[in-house]
C-alpha cells in the first residue's frame, strides 16, 4: 500500500507542476478540468493515506511513530489544497487575478520559507524568524494567510483542509504556540518519601547505554553525543516549543528513529527521539509515579540499576557523556521490555 501511496504522491507533484501552465493560458475550461483532476488525487492520497495507517496501527506501530510517518504527506496535501486555491480564486475573478499573476505565482507555489525566503527550507524550519510574535508579524506585512500561508485571502476564508500539524487548530503549524510535552517534567520528592533513580540498562541500535523513564513525559529525548555515537541521520526537523526537565525552549529540533531493546536482544522498540545538546542535572522519581514495584529496589528486574556504576573504561565514559533516551510507553509495554532480561 505504501508504494502505491508514493506513486500517487509523485502524481500529485506532477500535477502541481503544471497548475502554473494552465494558468498561464487562461481556459477557464482547461483551468476547471485541471481543478477536477487535483481534486481528485489529493482525495485518492487521503484515503490511501489513512489506509495505511490504519494497517500501520494494526500491526502494533506506536501512535505517535504513525503520525510522524504523516507529517510530510500532509504536508504535501497541503501543497496541493494551496493550489486549489490558485485554481478557484482565478476561476472567480479572472481579470484581477490575471494582471497580478506573475507576481503572485513565486509567492505561493514552491516558495521554500515565507519568512526568509529561502527555498532551501520549509517555513516551520526558518532559524532566522524563529519567534512565533515574529513569524506572525511577517505574515501580517506580507499579507498571508495565518492557515496556509498564501496570499489574496484571510485565514478566516482559507479552504484549505490541512490544518496545524502540532495542535490541528486552524493555523499554520509555523505559528503553532502550542507547548509539546504540557504535562509537568518529574520532580524529586521534598516530603521524606523514598526516592529511587529510574534508570535502566538497554540497547540503543546496538550500543549499550543507560535510560533515564520518565513515566510523566508526553515526548522521548536522546542526547547529542548519543546520536553522534550511533552515526544517526534526523528523520525530519520540526520547530516546536519544548517542554523537559529544563525548561522550556522554542527551537528547531532533529527528530530520530532509534531501536531500543533490552540487554538480551529478545525484546525491542522502535522508538522516536528528540535531540537535546545537554542536561546539566538528572533529577529523580517519587514512589507516586510509574509501576508499582519502581519505588521497590527489591523488586526490580537486573536491567536496572540506582545509579550509573563504572563497569568499564569504556562505558564510564559513554555513562558521563549520555543525558537519557526517555522512553515513553504503556506501564504493560514498559514492564514487559524491562522484566525480558
């Protein structure tokens, strides 16, 4: 299924590439058909689209692995949905659309970042207009639509059917202000209860490491040098306001795939990770959250450990390097890759 979505994908880019042409010639006629046949396979992309996902869910894929897998479909349907636009604007008042035409085709079709006009990047990866009150004052100046970005019309007015990929309210996902991860990091205890560090010995793309479980974070992070160690490549990068341990940043963040398992190999996770440069504290995690037997060191399974212990030279300074890979699962999936040792 997957290969028969690219290749209506590839449709779809072929079909965008020439709205410009039937503009140009001016057919109201041609410029209907060409509208038709748009619709048409941004509707057969949607359906195909949520097939697979559907059967991607079935086959015991995490939620929020399958809505990465999306983003950059929907994002092409909302190129697409841009275009539509083009096609219904000209169709309903030809005249003026045609005198200003040719200045306004490079501000709406294949621009790059609307911020810095860039065509190297997508506007919600601009590093120059990071802010969200200067992304938005840029639209303002520039007269463009907070939903889809494209100009002679309003958010207001906007049909376009893509909205924010962050919050799926109706704005630009370059605006979002929506904060990742709403729900309070974890804190150490200040009332005399018994603390434990949750910290466990896994396997991450084959390297040995230790993870730090965070059972209240809505996100999984991995440190720069791990990433670094493992020789990985970002799967895509998103502009997000984040919440961790920290604080909370607004940046442009890497995403990766990282294949966490336990010491045995018998059990493994595709897991997907945000990068982070550094932590410069761990702090640790009261007997009230996670499985009842983590507030118990008698009860837990060999992978874990209290505290980073030298069992090498060589993992003593991977240990001091790593920050954590926080893993984000069901308690049910948690115990079950923990207790497989």
């Amino acid at each position: 299924m997957e290969e028969k979505l690219k290749g209506k994908i590839q449709l779809l880019s072929l079909t965008i590439s020439k709205t410009n042409g039937v503009l140009d010639k001016g057919i109201p006629e041609k410029i209907e058909r060409h509208k038709d046949a748009l619709s048409k396979v941004i509707a057969s992309i949607e359906e195909s689209k949520r097939e697979v996902e559907q059967s991607k869910l079935e086959k015991g894929e995490l939620l929020k692995d399958v809505e990465a897998w999306g983003r950059e479909i929907e994002e092409k349907i909302d190129e697409g949905d841009t275009e539509m636009t083009r096609l219904r604007e000209y169709l309903d008042d030809p005249p003026r659309l045609r005198k200003s035409f040719h200045v306004q085709q490079s501000g709406s079709h294949q621009r790059g970042c609307v911020y810095c006009d860039d065509k190297s990047h997508k506007s919600p990866e601009c590093k120059e207009c990071v802010s969200i009150e200067d992304r938005k004052r840029k639209l303002r100046d520039k007269a463009l639509c907070f939903n889809c970005t494209g100009n002679n019309h309003r958010a207001a007015q906007c049909r376009s059917r893509t909205n924010c990929l962050n919050c799926k309210q109706k704005h630009h996902t370059s605006i979002c202000d929506k904060v990742v991860g709403e729900q309070k990091a974890m804190t150490a205890s200040t009332e005399g209860e018994k603390v434990c560090h949750p910290v466990v010995v896994v396997n991450a793309n084959g390297t040995k490491c230790r993870a730090l479980l965070d059972t209240g974070a809505t996100g999984s992070y991995a440190s720069a040098y791990l990433l670094d160690l493992l020789k990985l490549k970002p799967k895509t990068t998103l502009n997000r306001r984040i919440q961790t341990i920290m604080g909370i940043e607004t940046k442009n963040i890497h995403v990766y795939d990282i294949k966490v398992g336990n010491l045995k190999g018998d059990c493994e996770i595709l897991v997907c990770v945000t990068k982070i440069e550094s932590l410069r504290r761990l702090k640790t995690l009261t007997q009230r959250h996670g499985p009842d037997w983590l507030s118990d060191p008698g009860k837990w399974p060999k992978d874990i450990v209290t505290a980073p212990s030298v069992e090498s030279e060589k993992e003593s300074k991977v240990i001091k390097q790593i920050v954590n890979v926080a893993v984000e699962h069901q308690t049910d999936d948690l115990d079950d890759l923990l207790t497989k040792t």
